[in-house]
C-alpha cells in the first residue's frame, strides 16, 4: 500500500493503527501514570491532540518513507532491520549524512541530534574516519589477523581508562556478553547482579528487567524482581541474574550477603543512559567497588553509551572510579562497527592464557580498528570536547529559560555530548521513578522538533539527544528555536 502525501487522512490514519500496538507495547505509553496526578485530564488530551496533529504533519512530510516502509514490511520482519527502528508514527529511512546533517529518503535535511542511538560522536563521514576508512578499504577489509592500528587502539584505550588491556568486539552486546562470561571465568561463580532499568545488549543473561512495566509484578524498590526483558529468554537463565535498584547500595549488600560467594560481579551502566540520563549519587560507584570486592566479586561498567560521549575517558575518568572491566562500543568506531572491553591485569590474564576463549571472526577488523584509530587521535580530541561544551552551555541556557517561562513540570539533564529533557518535577534517581514520567510530552518534543528539522532520537523519554564534533552553532539554535515552539504549545494547553 503506497502512502503519499495526497493520501485521504482516513487511509493514513489506518496504516498508523496498522503499527500502533506494538509501538505502543514497546514505547510503553499507555503503561506510564506520568506527573497526570498533578496535571489532570483535560490537559492530557490537549497534549494528546497536539501529537495527533504532529503525526500527521510527520507522515504528511515522508511519503517516500511510507512507501519504502510497506514495501519492506514485505521482506524486512517489521520493515526494518532491528526493533527499535520502529518509531511512531512512521519508521523514517535515511538517504546520507555529512556533518551534522542527515537527509531522508524525501529530501527532507534534519540536524542530527540522533547520533544513531549514541554512536555519532564523530557525524557523519567526518574528514579524519574517511580517510582512514578509504585508506584501509583500498589495503584489503579482513584478515582475521592482528592489525597495527589494534595496537595503538588499545594503548590509547588503556591510557583513557586506566585499564591495561584491551581486546575488540563487534557490538555493544558482545562486549557485555564476553564481560559477564569473564566475572564468571575469573571468579567461578553464576550469579550476576544487574540493575534494573540498564540495558546491555540483547544476550540472555542481561536481558532481564530491562524495562519492566507497571501490569507486571516487578517487586518493590528496595527488591525488584528479575523479569525477562523479552521472549526466548529461558527462565533457567533469567534466575542467574539478580536485580538491584540504581544508587541503592544497600540492597546490593543484601544481595551479597543473601547470596554469599555465589555471585560473579555485577554490571552497571555508570550514568543511566536507557532510562533518560539519571545520575549515581555521590559514593554510590565507589560503594559498590569496596562492597563487591569484600565479597570477591567484580564491577564491570558498560560504557557503551557513556564511553567517549561524557569525556576521553568516559565516566570512569569522569566520575573517578575504575571498575575491573569497561564495555565500549558506539561512538568509539565512528560509525564503524565496533566494540571494545578492557581490564585489569588479573581479569584479562584469564583471556591472555585461553581460560576464557574470547573470540570472532571480525574481532578486530582492520575497517573498523581503522576507523576507531582515526576517532581516538582526530575526534575524541581536547579541542573536540571543548567544542561540544561549548555547544551543549549554548543549549542548556535557553532550554533552560524556555522550560521556566513557560511553567513547564521539567528539567534539563546533560553529560557531555548527551541531554535530555525529563518531565518529572524533580531528577530521577532509578527506574521507579522513570516509570512516573508520562511519555507523552517527550513523544511530543521528538514530533515538534522533527517536523522543523532536527532528529532526535526516537523512543520519547529512554534516549538522550547527542552533539558531535561536528555540530555548529546553527544547529543548536535550531534545536532551541523549535524547543521554545515546544514549551509554548505545551505550557499554554496546561494552563489552558
Ligand atoms: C548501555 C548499552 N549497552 C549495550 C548496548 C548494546 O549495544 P549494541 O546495540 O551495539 O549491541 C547498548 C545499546 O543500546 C547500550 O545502550
């Protein structure tokens, strides 16, 4: 079925039905109380409409997409190639990007501010990776054969982290899986303790209470229950894994001192990255370090997201605590496929000797060690991240403003390259209290801006926006502009 711009709204409002459940299930609207006790109903439904008109205008921009989407529904599983790439009201298929720049498949130019889920520190075909992609392309892809330029990654890993040694992935989920399978070769324990609310990849023994809804049993704060993030997860594998709250240290000790000597390590997304940006309290890292090494048990931090996006050596430089072992992979290929996990000595000694086998094909393919070269010397640079600072104190100041103004029950968090705007009167501290965020206004912000030029990511109030080096002072003006178009539609239907 070929949805164009002339396309009666009736038919177009069927073909969104024809996607709306599972985005729904998956986005999680219908699940969320949001701050509705403190804003009523009437002024719900002001902001439901202003979606449906966003919506509307959205699908009414991309009748290339549209047609590209039914199409694909026809080969593709879901009309795309993983499920996030589904987004409401349309999936929106991208033609090129070149600085801070991507065009859809309409013509349509957006500033970038997606960053392909956090991988685009770098933008797109920044000078410094073509080159170095083009360079290596032309002297042959893969060898499955250690490569120079994994050398000099690893050493510049190693010099940013403060963890001696490296070897390479091809995800941010094979990163994770090697880290968890490593906590349990290094200790000789199953058990695993994850947080409630980070996501790790989509590997079996982090694929639990990923984002658990409010119709689920999910226990209380203080001990959440583990549930299966997906279908395919055995429940055999689902009871290894044990579930904590974000900056509760104490139901960490509990679950030492519950399962005493039985548990690997644990591993945790330094700053929250898939539950908006939500901070650890001051100590919280540190505690966990001490309590988990009293017990012989490990830290891993999966840096994935925060990885070279909050600073050169990500938030464990940042946030001054050097777990046993980090997970990279995103931003640190330069939109190569890539990932990295490193460690101390005596974790990778079980590596360096073949007690835990961690292998692939593609680790450490010279594309893409190329590319993360070319990332670390010309894009992760002190006058790079000056750049984004810059950019993100451009930002923050009038988001700010407009948020105040405008009486709206929100603030800004940023780290980085990385904000968010999160609808909650006061900052969330864990997942429990994300789940009080009503989607809704986030939805609303991802419609406003892309309907005036600036691609956020999608899926509301999990993701962040994202700077990259590449971005200029123009197109944060127009994230701003469009932000204070935003706050005053919304700030007036509840004051309405
Ligand atoms: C914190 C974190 N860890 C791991 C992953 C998995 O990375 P990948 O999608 O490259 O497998 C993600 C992906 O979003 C992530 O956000």
């Amino acid at each position: 079925m070929a949805i164009d711009g002339r396309t009666p709204a009736p038919a177009r409002a069927a073909a969104h039905e024809e996607s709306r459940p599972a985005i729904d299930h998956l986005i999680g609207i219908d699940h969320l109380i949001g701050i509705d006790h403190l804003i009523g109903i009437d002024h719900l439904i002001g902001i439901d409409h202003l979606i449906e008109q966003e919506e509307e205008r959205f699908v009414d921009r991309q009748p290339q997409s549209r047609e590209l989407y039914s199409r694909a529904l026809t080969s593709l599983a879901g009309g795309v190639t993983s499920s996030w790439q589904i987004t409401r009201p349309q999936p929106v298929f991208i033609a090129r990007g070149q600085g801070s720049k991507i065009v859809d498949v309409d013509g349509n130019e957006y500033v970038d501010f997606h960053g392909g889920y956090g991988a685009g520190l770098a933008g797109h075909a920044h000078p410094a990776v073509v080159e170095a992609v083009s360079r290596q392309v032309r002297n042959g892809t893969h060898f499955a054969q250690p490569s120079e330029d994994a050398v000099v990654v690893a050493e510049l890993l190693a010099e940013r982290f403060g963890l001696p040694l490296w070897r390479f992935t091809n995800s941010g989920t094979e990163a994770t899986m090697d880290a968890v399978h490593l906590m349990r070769a290094v200790t000789g324990r199953d058990l695993l303790v994850k947080v409630e609310g980070c996501y790790h990849g989509h590997h079996d023994s982090v694929q639990v209470s990923v984002a658990p809804h409010g119709d689920e049993e999910i226990g209380t704060v203080g001990c959440p229950l583990g549930r299966p993030a997906s279908s395919g997860i055995p429940a055999a594998t689902t009871a290894l894994t044990l579930v904590s709250t974000f900056n509760d240290l104490e139901g960490v000790r509990r679950l030492l001192e519950e399962h005493r000597g039985r548990i690997a390590g644990m591993i945790i997304e330094p700053i929250m990255m898939n539950a908006g940006i939500v901070q650890p309290v001051p100590g919280y890292l540190e505690g966990l370090k001490t309590l988990l090494q009293e017990h012989g048990a490990l830290l891993c931090f999966d840096e994935v997201k925060t990885g070279l996006t909050v600073g050169p050596g990500g938030a464990t430089r940042l946030l001054g605590v050097t777990p046993d072992i980090v997970c990279l992979a995103k931003s640190v290929g330069g939109g190569l496929v890539t990932g990295a996990v490193g460690g101390t000595r005596e974790v990778m000694a079980h590596v360096a000797s073949g007690d835990y086998e961690m292998v692939g094909t593609f680790n450490g393919n010279p594309l893409s060690m190329a590319a993360t070269r070319a990332v670390l010397e010309e894009v992760a640079t002190d006058a790079g991240y000056e750049r984004i600072a810059a950019l993100r104190a451009r930002l923050e100041v009038p988001v700010n403003a407009s948020i105040e103004r405008h009486g709206l029950p929100a603030h800004l968090v940023s780290v980085g390259a990385k904000g968010c705007v999160t609808f909650a009167d006061s900052p969330v501290r864990n997942y429990r209290d994300f789940l009080l965020v009503d989607d809704r206004f986030n939805h609303l912000h991802w419609l406003v801006q892309h309907n005036r030029g600036v691609f956020l990511p999608p899926w509301g109030k999990t993701e962040q926006w994202m700077l990259s080096v590449q971005h200029d002072e123009g197109d944060v003006d127009r994230f701003v502009d469009n932000f204070d178009q935003f706050a005053a539609e919304v700030g007036c239907t509840l004051r309405a």
